[in-house]
C-alpha cells in the first residue's frame, strides 16, 4: 500500500478506500499519510450536508403550500 494508491482511490471518489491506506501509513509511522488523512472529509461528512440541504429545502417547500 502506498501513498499513489491512496490518491489514486481519491482521485475516484473511493474515499473510504483511501482513508484505510493512509490510516494504516500513518499508524507505520508515516507523516506525510497523517498530514494528508487529516485533509480528507471526514466520513459521510459531505453526504450529511447535502441531505440537511435537501430536508430543509422538503421542509420550505412544504411549509410555502
């Protein structure tokens, strides 16, 4: 496992994959995988956000009726 690999999974929007490589780097010592696990959004971080964003707009949306 290796940083490329890492990014590469980024770069496809695997970020759980990644975020297991960079993890498994860091605990082996690695600070460059620490530095760049820390910039990664934390899980499911994104998708909450769009969803709080939709419920409120459902909730507008209903509200203006």
């Amino acid at each position: 496992m290796t940083m490329t690999l890492a990014e590469l999974y980024l770069k496809q929007g695997l970020a759980g994959r990644a975020r297991e490589i960079l993890r498994k780097l860091a605990d082996e010592g690695d600070p460059i995988a620490r530095e760049r696990l820390a910039q990664i959004v934390p899980p499911a971080a994104e998708e909450i956000a769009l969803l709080r964003d939709l419920l409120e707009r459902v909730r507008a949306r209903r509200g203006a009726r």
